[in-house]
C-alpha cells in the first residue's frame, strides 16, 4: 500500500493474514543510499520485505519511505 508521509512516499507492508482488529508492532525500514529517487518499488527488493512475503504470519507492519534522489534521511 503506498501512502505519503511529510512529503515522503511510504510502502506499507503488511503480513498475508493480515487481521484489521489486531494490534501489530511497527518496523520503520529506512533506505540504504543506493535506494533513492521517485520509483517506490525500489524498497520492495530488500532483504525484510522478500522475507515479509513469503511467511505469511510476520507479525509486524513494515513502513519503508523512499528517499528522494540527491537527498539523505537527516537527524
């Protein structure tokens, strides 16, 4: 699910058996430098969102912004 948060797109990942009334602990996946520019689809080739999908019960919700090209996530 692709959402914007502060001006930054944002994959939203969620488990296969995915439960609306359930409670889930989140994981904030930032980007290596090698991850940046407008396609959001570049987050999806990481280690933890391939091992997302295929265990169907990773109970977490992954939020992976994308970091625009020639910028950085700053502290």
């Amino acid at each position: 699910m692709k959402r914007i948060f502060g001006g930054l797109q944002c994959l939203e990942t969620r488990n296969k058996k995915f439960d609306e009334t359930a409670k889930y602990p989140i994981i904030i996946m930032l980007n290596g430098a090698g991850s940046r520019g407008d396609d959001l689809e570049i987050v999806r080739d990481t280690v933890l969102l391939q091992y997302q999908s295929v265990h169907e019960g990773f109970p977490f919700i992954v939020f992976s912004p994308l970091c625009q090209e020639n910028t950085w996530f700053d502290a």
